[in-house]
C-alpha cells in the first residue's frame, strides 16, 4: 500500500516537472514573441512619424489615391 502511494506521487511530481519545463519553454518563447512585436510597432510609428513629416498624410476625408 506504501509503496503504491509512493509510485503516484512520484509518477504526478514527474508529470509536473515535465509540465512546468513545458510552460517555461513556452513563456520564453511568448516573450521573445512581444520583444518581436515591440520592436515591429516601434518601427511602424516611425514610418508613419516620418510619412507625416514629410506631408504624407492624407487629409480628413481626402481619398488614397488607389480610390
């Protein structure tokens, strides 16, 4: 009896580390995600910053020109 409760715990704490090794690999890899996507952003407001410096941008109400 002993020995089998010893067993499933062994047995659930393994599964655990496993599952949390999982979990680790996969905040690491939702990090460098929004690290990636941060830097994407940041690289987008300046493009538009740049564009609406430079006159760019369109007015209120005024039409792309690809209508």
């Amino acid at each position: 009896m002993e020995d089998e409760r010893l067993i499933n715990l062994e047995a659930r704490f393994a599964w655990l580390e496993r599952h949390v090794g999982e979990q680790d690999k996969a905040m690491a890899e939702m990090g460098e995600e929004i690290r990636r996507l941060r830097l994407e952003i940041k690289n987008l407001r300046e493009r538009v910053g740049n564009r609406e410096g430079a006159g760019e941008a369109s007015e209120p109400g005024e039409r792309p020109p690809h209508y």
